[in-house]
C-alpha cells in the first residue's frame, strides 16, 4: 500500500446527560472532561439523539485531483438502535464530467452486528428491490459509534485551548479545541481494532497521517457536544498532499425520536 493510500484508508476508517458542575468558564480540559462523563450518562439514560457528518477529502497527485464529499444524517436510540441516510460522491480531475455517486439507507437495532441496506446501487448488484438484512464482515461495519467517537475525541484532548463560549442552534456552548499528533490517532486506532497495528505496521502511519485540529462546541449546562470539527492537511514524501474535513453536529437531547426505529416489514436476507 502506498503512502497516499494508506493516509487516506486510516482517514476513513478514524476518521461513532450530567449536569456540568464544577468547572470554571476557562477550563478547557475540564469541558472535555464534562464532555465524556455527559455522554456516558446520556447514553445510559436511553435517549434519542440526531446527528449529522459532512465529510470533505481531497488527495492532490502527480497524476491529478481526487474529491470525496460525503454526508450522513440520521437517528439514534440509545443504546442500539439507528437508522441514517447516506450521500457521497468521488470526482477528479481526470474525469471532471463523470462523478460516481452512492447512497443507501441504513437501519440497525443492535449496534450494526446485524444491519438492514436499501439504495440503487444495491439493488442493481444484487437484483432485488427493497431492504436487504444481513451480517456484516470484520472490519466492514457501517454502524455510527457515537460514544466511541467521542469517548476518543475527549480521549485526545490533553493539553486543549479554551476559546470561550458560542450559541450553536440556540444552545450556550463552550468552545475548545487542540491538536492530536500522529502518534495519538494510531494510539486510539489500535486502542479501537488490536488487528491495526498487523494490518498497517510498519509504514510509519504517524508520519503519514500527521497533526489533526479539532474543535468542540459542548453545551454549557449539560455537558453534551452539539457540533466537532476536525481538520488534517497532510503533504506527503511522494509529492501528493491530502486535506480532510469533517463536521459532525448533534442535536435533539431529551426529545422524543419523530419515529419508532424498528426492523422493516419486509426484506431480503442477504447470501
């Protein structure tokens, strides 16, 4: 695996409430610490939360530009259960009148060890119509670990900068952000899969991947993230350099779900 494709490979795959007390407004380390224990509680307490990724890749080459630009919105239950849509599409220069698109709609009531799929490409491939259940592969579950991720973005932030406070949605938050080195995002990445460091030893991944920026907006009074935003640029030793950018942003603590997120009155069981 070449350098480029391995910056972009770990990229992808990293790259799914407490009452705040005791924390001074320029605290930044104590927000993050907030932050956690305010997910945590969340999650145990069963509630509905609503969330957006937007995704941003770009891989400029010797032999041109590549652009990935993805979005997924949806729903979760707490503890298992979530349902998204998801959109992305891959451009380059090469072929700047031909962009390939997928999307599909995705539903899973035990944390993705199980998962139900519809979209066209799906249908085209297997001949069917409709939902599709089945089981996926190690490595290959589509499921959005929403305490994972920020179990590691809390995890990363140790020495953060406190940026004061800003409205997101109507919600009072506290803002703060640091920077994780490449040693850091493999630490965590080996942390979530022991099978990283057999698959990528070797190709010296905390060079290739480098510094990540990330800010945080956690609200002030419950200690819930409402927005993230992550940002990497990356020249590497072949002369290609990569810029990544995402923004996850979450909303809809305490309400009610719109909808049940239940398993599908029909669907094909996937061989």
């Amino acid at each position: 695996m070449t350098g480029a494709a391995a910056a972009v490979s770990v990229a992808l795959v990293l790259i799914p409430g407490v009452l705040a007390s005791g924390c001074s407004s320029g605290d930044a380390a104590g927000r993050l610490e907030e932050c956690g224990r305010g997910v945590e509680g969340y999650i145990e307490g069963g509630g509905y939360l609503h969330f957006t990724q937007e995704m941003e890749n770009r891989l400029v080459a010797e032999v041109g530009e590549f652009q990935q630009v993805l979005r997924v919105e949806g729903d979760i239950i707490f503890p298992d259960r979530e349902t998204y849509e998801y959109e992305e599409t891959v451009s380059s220069s090469l072929q700047p009148d031909q962009p390939q698109r997928n999307s599909f709609s995705y539903l899973t009531l035990d944390r993705g060890a199980t998962a139900y799929v519809m979209g066209e490409r799906l249908s085209r491939e297997l001949g069917v119509t409709g939902w599709v259940h089945y089981t996926p592969e190690s490595g290959q579950n589509r499921f959005f670990d929403y305490d994972q991720v920020m179990a590691g973005l809390v995890a990363m932030g140790g020495e953060p900068e406190w940026l004061g406070y800003e409205e997101v949605d109507g919600v009072r938050c506290a803002r703060a952000s640091y920077v994780a080195s490449g040693e850091e995002l493999v630490g965590l990445r080996i942390q979530n899969d022991p099978y990283f460091a057999e698959q990528y030893g070797g190709l010296g991944l905390a060079d290739i991947l480098g510094e990540l920026s990330v800010e945080l907006w956690i609200g002030e009074k419950d200690g819930l993230p409402r927005r993230v935003v992550m940002e990497q640029s990356i020249e590497l030793d072949d002369g290609s350099s990569r810029h990544t950018l995402v923004t996850f942003t979450f909303s809809a603590y305490g309400e009610e779900p719109p909808l049940p997120i239940e398993a599908p009155a029909f669907s094909h069981e996937a061989v």
